[in-house]
C-alpha cells in the first residue's frame, strides 16, 4: 500500500493550548480528497495520537474529524501545566513537530490515482 506524507497532504499543521490543561492538535487538510484519504487510512485514533506523545491512551481526549474544514483534531492532557515549573511551550503552540513525520498508507485504486 502506498503512503503520502502528512506534509504534502495538509495545508496547516498545528498546537496550541486548550486552556492550562489541554493541548489541541488540528490538521487541515488541503482540499476535501486528502482529507477524504487521510480519514478513510484510520490512522487517526487515540493509540496514534498516544504513541506520538508518549502519553496512555486515556490522556487522548478525543480524535475528530472536522468535514466542514476538511481538517482532524485532537486533544489531549497536556504533560505539563501551561506556565507552571517544566513548561517549556507556555501557549502550547511547538507541540505539533510530531505530527509531521505521519504517513498516511492510502489505497489509491480506490480513488483513481
């Protein structure tokens, strides 16, 4: 099965805080086909989102797709309170590195590429 990397898929990659205690992850994809392939890989679950943190599954919070802006979110339990002692991102806002190095397995016959 062939693989697209996350970066020629999305149009914007990003973290940012969900208040002191969360931090969001959004992927918004560059058109509705690669969001269509990106959702239909079913690699965008709490376990992926985990393993790229190094967190428990239970610290996911969720893992949604977004169709109106053709774009994947997730939450999860920050590691370190925004602004307390430890925290090197205070707006959460350099969390995303991870999520750039996802490829997406894709079965192109099925969508006529």
């Amino acid at each position: 099965m062939k693989t697209l990397k996350i970066t020629d898929m999305a149009s914007v990659i990003r973290s940012k805080n969900s208040g002191p205690y969360e931090l969001t992850f959004d992927i918004i994809f560059k058109d509705r086909a690669n969001f269509q392939l990106a959702g239909s890989s079913g690699i965008f679950t709490n376990k992926l989102f985990a393993g790229l943190y190094g967190i428990k599954t239970e610290s996911v919070l969720n893992v949604v797709e977004f169709e109106q802006a053709n774009a994947i979110k997730a939450t999860i339990v920050r590691p370190v309170v925004s602004g307390s002692p430890g925290d090197s991102d205070v707006y959460g806002a350099q969390q995303h590195a991870p999520l750039l190095d996802i490829e997406v397995p894709v079965n192109m016959t099925a969508v006529g590429k």
